[in-house]
C-alpha cells in the first residue's frame, strides 16, 4: 500500500427501503461490517430523521464508516475509510450490500495519502507520544444511537440504548418501543413519540383529572384512543367511576403496551373497562345519546389512522352522546410545534360547544417536541374550569394518589395561556 489509507465512496441503489428507515438496524449492520472487516470499534452516532432517513458514523481505531439513507428513494451514500493493512474495506462493503439488500452497488476507490506526495515531520514528536501512550487504555466501544421526533425546522433527539425492544408495523402504523437513557421506555408510532415511562404522568394525569376534579360525578367514562392504558389508568383512580370504554383502532399498540409498559397498562385489566379495539370514529357515530359524562380524545397527531379524530363531524357526534353538563377532554398538540392542527381544532370545538364552554390549558411535556403540549376542555353547558374548581378535594386527590404532575396549584394556572397563544386562538 503506497498511501496512508484507502477510501471506498459507495452507493447502494434499490435497497429495502423499511431497513434504510431503520436505525438499530443499521447501526447494527455497520458495526458488524467494521468488525467482520478486521476493525476495532470505537464509538458510533447513528441519528433517525423523521420520517425518513438515517445518518450515522462508526468510529474505528483505523478510522470510520459512515453512512446516509434516503429510503424513499431506496438508496445509500456509504464511506468506508480504513487505515493500515489490517482491515479490507470491501469485507465491510458486501456485508452492507447484502444487508440492506440493494439490488447493485457501485463503489470507487481512493487511496488517501499519498505517500509519495507526502513527507514525514522531522520535528520529534517522542515526548508528546509519551504522554498520550501513558494515557491509552484498551479501547472501550460506546454507542450513540438517537431517535427523532422532527418537521423540517424543529426537531427533538432522544438517546435510547440501540436494540430494538418492540417493532410491528400494524395495517394502521408502525410501532416501536426504545429503550431510552433519560426517560425509560419510549412508545413511538411512525416515528412519533407518543409516550415515556419518565415522563407520562404529565400527560395523562392532566388530561383526566383537570375535567375529573371539576365534576365529581363522573361516572360513566369514554376513550378515544389511549391504547398504551395511561389514561384509563388514571380515571380508574377515581371510585366513583362506574364504567370505562375505550375504543383503540390498533391493537399492536395495546399489545406493545401490554408487554414492555407494565406502568401503563396494568388498568387495562381493571373489570370496570370495557376496552373495544375498533374506529372510535365509527363507535361515536353508532353510540346512545347523553351516554357518557366524560369523553377523552387520547389520540395521535392528526395525520394517518387519528386524522379523523380532528374533523368537525366528529366533534358534533362527541357533543351529541355527552350528557348535558358532561365533558370532553382532548390532546390538542402543540401550539408551536402543529401550529395549525391546534388553532383549528380549539376553532372547531368552540363552533360546536360554543365560545364560552371551550377552554385551552397547557402542560409542559419534555418528550414532545418544544415541550409545551395543548388540550382542551369543552363542556356542554356544564362547570367553568376554574371558578367550579374545589381546590381541597384536588389537593387532597393530588396528595393521597401520589400525582406526579397535576396539583392543586397546577389546576388553575394551566388555564393561563401565554400571550402569543392567546393571540394564536383570538386572530
Ligand atoms: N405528537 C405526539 C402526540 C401524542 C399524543 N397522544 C399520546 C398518547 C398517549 N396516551
């Protein structure tokens, strides 16, 4: 070998284009291909770019892989650059043709270094390679392998451990469980974070107990949605409640919950939950008038199987099988994150339940992206959300169930919207 070192510049055309999605998958494909080629593994960075795409980096004692996909057009850029002659680039280059079964791929070859257009320093560099080589110790592999939630200007990276704990894709979207350093368990649904073990409480906790502390006769109870059990979880806290249905369109994500989110689910047993798994859409369309005196809309974003949950004909079948007095809670999203998805749906219910009977409140959820996280209160005639507030009876709820988010204090104040959201709802 005449140069410092050789650098394969690889493109792999035709490939799956659900592996090129695939971040543990990849990452994983790319360790093996160093190792297999004779490469000691250092460190890797592997990032997820929601909805598609990956980009990551395996660093070796003889330098580096590194790759970026575009699964929607089944292709990857791949540089494999490899120092000394130990490690054969082209091990690493079959086994990621093979791996992510690219119909062909075309590579070119560049020796970098040159030695003849090189000439080694005269200047003595023994005392600092001392000092370094005192330092060196066996080199220890770490991985860095990031999730990410994103629209084209914002995005939010959740570091997670780098093996897939659960991944199905359903007939409505695909589901996935990661296993995050920061916040436990992570449920995502295409690529969207729905929930974290850490971090859950503050979702769930204020989309059920802001309406359930304000009307103590709750009893009869619908969900929308809600599949990972976190709000039927928290209305069950609730004695008086008599009846909980729950309507989740996607069984995967109750089974996904079911089996790695014990904390979540563990209600979904509970014999007062009648749990249908079926179109909520539907479900409203069919069900009794003046059935239910709460209804939650637990749902996804508004794009794919719950883009139908934000619809004004939905909301009109919600109104109609509330009791009067009776409430609905519902996500919301974020006012800067889905800017438009929030101001149309407030806009929508308060065409429905009328100006006065709808009602924003903000929780800050740190796993949503921008972290600040809507929902609205609309009821049909019924208690305003602050003056019907009891605060005893929800500071003595909040203490005696050991809440980790929703209190007394909380209650009020997340009906206090910024400027800039008031003005978002009021132009
Ligand atoms: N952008 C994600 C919004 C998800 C809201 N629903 C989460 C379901 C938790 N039960």
């Amino acid at each position: 070998m005449h140069s410092l070192g050789r650098h394969i510049l690889v493109e792999f055309f035709g490939c799956s284009s659900e592996i090129l999605n695939d971040v543990p998958y990849i990452e994983n494909s790319m360790r093996r291909a160093a190792q297999e080629a004779g490469a000691t593994l250092i460190s890797s960075v592997f990032h997820h770019f929601s909805p598609f795409g990956v980009s990551g980096v395996v660093v070796i004692q003889e330098s580096h892989l590194a790759i970026h996909t575009w699964p929607e057009y089944r292709y990857a850029a791949v540089d494999l650059f490899t120092c000394g002659h130990a490690v054969n680039p082209w091990v690493s280059y079959n086994i990621l043709k093979q791996a992510f079964q690219a119909d062909h791929g075309s590579a070119i070859e560049l020796n970098r270094g040159a030695l003849e257009l090189l000439e080694k320093s005269e200047v003595d560099l023994g005392e600092l390679r001392d000092q370094v080589t005192q330092k060196l110790v066996e080199p220890k592999f770490s991985r860095s392998v990031w999730f990410t939630d994103r629209d084209e200007n914002i995005a939010l990276s959740i570091r997670h451990k780098g093996d897939r704990v659960f991944r199905e894709k359903s007939p409505y979207q695909t589901v996935e469980i990661f296993d995050t350093y920061a916040y436990g368990k992570m449920l995502t649904v295409d690529n969207v974070v729905m929930c974290t073990e850490k971090d859950e409480n503050a979702y769930h906790e204020m989309i059920v107990h802001v309406p359930m502390l304000l009307n103590p006769d709750i009893r009869r109870v619908l969900v929308i949605g809600g599949g990972d059990g976190g709000s039927v979880r928290e209305i069950l806290r609730h004695p008086q409640v008599e009846a909980v249905t729950m309507v989740e369109i996607d069984e995967v994500v109750v089974r996904a919950s079911r089996q790695y989110l014990p904390s979540l689910s563990h209600a979904l047993d509970d014999p007062k939950l009648n749990l249908i798994i079926g179109d909520g859409i539907r479900f409203m369309q069919a069900a009794a008038s003046e059935a239910y005196d709460l209804i939650v809309i637990d749902s996804s974003d508004p794009v794919g199987p719950s883009e139908g949950l934000f619809s004004p004909s939905f909301y009109e079948q919600a109104h109609r099988c509330l009791k009067p007095g009776g409430v609905m809670t519902a996500q919301s999203e974020s006012p800067r994150f889905n800017h438009a998805a929030f101001v149309d749906l407030v806009q929508c219910l308060r065409s429905i339940f009328g100006r006065d009977y709808v009602h924003c409140y903000l929780a800050f959820i740190p796993t949503y992206p921008t972290g600040m996280w809507s929902f609205t209160y609309s009821s049909k005639g019924g208690a305003d959300p602050i003056r019907g507030f009891d605060r005893k009876r929800a500071a003595a709820f909040a203490a005696q169930e050991n809440l980790q988010y929703y209190n007394a204090d909380i209650h009020p104040a997340a009906f206090c919207l910024p400027t800039f959201v008031k003005n978002m709802l009021n132009g």
